[in-house]
C-alpha cells in the first residue's frame, strides 16, 4: 500500500531513493556497453586506449636513433686506456672480435676527446656534447648495450624488431597494439627522418610484421610541412568530403570482405578514415610557429645547423603532448653516423646538429612536466671499435656500446654497466636489444612476457621470450 507523499517517513524516504541509485551504475554500464561495441566495430577500434598490465611511468617513448653508430668512446664512454695503448695492435688478453669490414690487426686508435664531469652527478661526457652534457642529472648512461647484428640491415633491424632479419612487427607497433593512443585524431606511431636518403631497410624498421598493418609506424616528412595533402582540395567542403570517404571506403569494405588474409586492405580503409580526422587536428599539432621565439631558439630551429633535427625534436614534444604513443626520429638517415673513415669530421657534424635539439628537447619536456611521463631515448645499432680503419675511422661494433635514458620514471644522473678498458666489449650488466624491449615496455606498464599476439597458432611476444628488464634504470 502506497503511503501518501506528506506521511512519507524519514527511513521510507531513504529506502525509496537508494533503491533508484542502484539503477544509475546500472544503466551507465549498459549505455557503455553499447558505446563500446559501437566502438569496436569502428575505424578507429584497432587504436583504441588499452589498459596496460600495470602501472607505469611511461605514456610515451621518444626514440632518438643515430644511424649509422655513433661511437661510444667519443662520446660517453672515456678509455684512457685506449689512449695510452694506441698505435698498438690489440693485445691477445682481450678477446677477438669479427669485424664487419675484415680488417685484421689493425692498431687501436685513440679518442681525441676532451673529456669532463657534468651536473651534480658527476657524469663523463666528451666536449662533443656541451649541450646533453648539461643535462646529466637527468640521464642514465648504459654503457654496456650489445646485439648481434654486425652490419648496418641486421643492426638497424634488430634495434627495430628483435631480430636480424625482416619479417617481425617493430618495437613501436607492438607498443601501438598493446596501447592504442590517447588521441584518435592522431597516428599512435610516428617516424621521423632528417635527410632524403633512406633509412637502411627502409619502413619495415616501423612495419607490423605479421600484426595487421594498422599498427605500422606513420611516416611524416621533415621540413616545414610534415604532413603533405593535409588540407581539402579547393572548392570542396567538409560533407562532400564526408560524402566520398564513405563511398569509398564501402568500396573498400566490399572487396577486403573477400579477402580477409589482407591486413593492408584494412589499414588502409583505417589510414583514411585518420587523414579526415587529422584535417581538423594535425594542422594545429604541427604547426611550429604556434611556439615562442625562446622554445624555438632552444631547440636550434633559429640556426641553420641544428634547424632539421631541432624541428623534428621539437614536432616530437608536440606530439607526445596530443597523446601519440611512439615517436622515432632518425639522425643521419642513410647511416651517415657509419665513420669507418674520418670520424673527426663526420661526428662533429653530426653532433653538432643533434646536440642542441635534443637538450632542447629534454629541457623543454621537463618544463612542462612531460619528461615524467616521456620516455627518451638515445643510441644507434651499435658502436664503434677501438681499433682504427682506413687510418682515422673506426669500424662497428655490437659487442659493447652505449645508449642513454631520461624520463619514465627513469632515474637519472647514473652510469649502469661497463666496457672492458679499451671499449671492445660489454663485460658488466650486459643489455642486449631484447633487455632494452622488455626495459621500454615495462616503463610503459607492459609485461613484455604477458604482451601476446597470435600467429599461425603460435604466441608471439615483442622479445621472443627472452628479455630482462633492467630494474637499476628506475628510481
């Protein structure tokens, strides 16, 4: 029996209106149900934020490649050793190494480096990097990286994939499959080159591999305009636009319904579905000269040396900033960091022209508290040799060699593993390419062992089933 609204008692009044809460979660369930089967039948499903295994530091990884191989005893590895033995062959104690170009006996050549102690911290840097050298309290050094592709395709490739040869899905793309993006107006994979020349291998070091080609890194272009075509063609709008992406992409979907096995097909149906949305989002996110006079001079762009490397590092915050997950840049692209012959002059260059926007970068990521959540990172395929080739170059050398990390919850200002005395060989805390992905992964909140992919009836994982996270990186 109804009782009337005015003899409603307290303990009643409460009674009848939780009884109407429990109906509110409910319904949000049932309305975000729907939303997200709506979603996974979307173009933008595959991309999708997902939830990460656990907590971690990391949103997004910038990754700072040198092409070619930077040498490490020029740069954060002091020998002194090395110097005191140079001329000299390499004595028997250490171990014989392959060499990529064949040279036998050839004498140890010298680092003609001016060394110092930067920051608080007290971290060796070479007077090739004035401007990182500032930075070291922020960066951790591992000195003792090593993988087993000797040449530049197999170096470049496992850096990039797990292994030597082509055919496995990049570092990014596992990332962009185990996370999806923040931002769905935006790739979830970005590349980045400096020059014209190709990167050795070319797009299979952001390809997808077996994955569905969705996954795949977005190459934009360096220079003023990274994304070409970005704008609608005159005279015609936004609805007429509309208009012929959907007919084209029922075109699309009729024909890829035959054709399941092909991934590319639905990448594609995918890719322009996110060029009409970057239309009203990437003209804004690559817009440079939206930042101040300052920002841009920190990162170089005011300067002719550092304006191609300070643009695609300064893009990079950018992006990471919008809620892109992986962001590549390549230095030297075409290898030109390779300085078999002349290192002098070939890394002078190039430092000069990375060294600025890269502080620029890490400066400016933690000014606006993005460096927390960012993970850089900086390195090559692989080192050099102490030993000299054609009298004043030095050849490839995966056996030992350095990269570094800032942000992520990385602790900075620390030098992780060693070299034996000349820089030949990793000898202590020994990284190899797959403890470096399993280290990526784990600052991003993903288990690089519970990161599957199902392929042919085999569970694929981003390491191969090996890979060590190195735990001394973070604080």
């Amino acid at each position: 029996m109804m009782m009337p609204h005015d003899r409603l008692t307290r303990r009643e009044t409460i009674l009848r209106a939780g009884a109407g809460f429990g109906a509110l979660p409910l319904s949000w369930l049932l309305q975000s149900s729907l939303r997200s089967a709506e979603f996974e039948n979307s173009p933008v499903s595959s991309h999708r934020v997902k939830v990460p295994h656990r907590f971690g530091r990391a949103k997004s990884v910038i990754f700072l490649f040198m092409e070619g191989g930077p040498s490490h005893i020029d740069t954060f590895d002091p020998k002194p050793k090395l110097n005191e033995l140079a001329g000299q062959k390499l004595p028997p104690s250490f171990k014989p190494v392959i060499l990529s170009m064949g040279e036998v006996d050839a004498p140890l050549f010298p680092s003609k480096r001016k060394w110092a102690r930067h920051g608080e911290s007290g971290l060796w840097v070479s007077d090739w990097l004035p401007h990182t050298a500032e930075c070291m309290d922020d960066i951790a050094v591992v000195r003792s990286c090593w993988t087993n592709g000797i040449n530049h395709s197999g170096g470049v490739c496992q850096m990039n994939t797990g292994v030597t040869i082509a055919g496995r899905p990049s570092l990014g793309a596992w990332v962009s499959y185990g996370l999806g993006t923040e931002n769905q107006n935006m790739p979830a994979f970005v590349v980045l080159q400096d020059g014209k020349d190709e990167v050795v291998n070319g797009p299979r070091n952001w390809g997808s591999g077996f994955m569905p080609a969705v996954y795949q890194g977005v190459r934009l272009q360096s220079g003023k305009t990274p994304i070409p075509n970005l704008d609608n063609p005159e005279g015609v709008n936004s609805e007429q636009q509309r208009g012929k992406l959907d007919f084209l992409t029922q075109l699309n979907r009729q024909h890829a319904a035959t054709r399941p096995q092909q991934t590319e097909l639905d990448a594609r149906i995918q890719a322009y579905e996110l060029a009409f949305r970057m239309q009203a989002s990437a003209p804004e996110a690559v817009e440079l000269s939206q930042e101040t006079a300052d920002t841009q001079a920190l990162y170089g762009i005011d300067q002719k040396e550092t304006e191609t490397f300070g643009r695609m590092c300064l893009l990079s915050r950018r992006l990471v900033e919008r809620g892109v997950r992986f962001v590549q840049l390549y230095s030297g692209s075409g290898s030109k960091w390779d300085a078999h012959k002349g290192i002098e002059a070939n890394h002078s260059k190039l430092c000069r022209a990375t060294d600025q926007p890269v502080s620029g970068l890490l400066r400016d990521l933690k000014r606006r508290g993005l460096l927390d959540e960012t993970l850089v990172i900086w390195g090559g395929e692989f080192g050099r040799t102490p030993m000299s080739e054609q009298g004043d170059g030095r050849d490839h050398n995966p056996y030992g060699f350095t990269m570094w990390f800032a942000g992520g919850g990385v602790k900075g200002g620390q030098t992780i593993g060693t070299t034996d005395e000349i820089g030949l060989h990793a000898v202590e805390d020994r990284l190899h390419v797959h403890d470096l992905h399993a280290t990526v992964l784990s600052s991003l909140g993903v288990d690089h062992m519970e990161l599957v992919y199902r392929h042919k009836g085999r569970p694929e994982r981003a390491t191969l089933n090996e890979g060590i996270v190195c735990k001394k990186l973070f604080a």
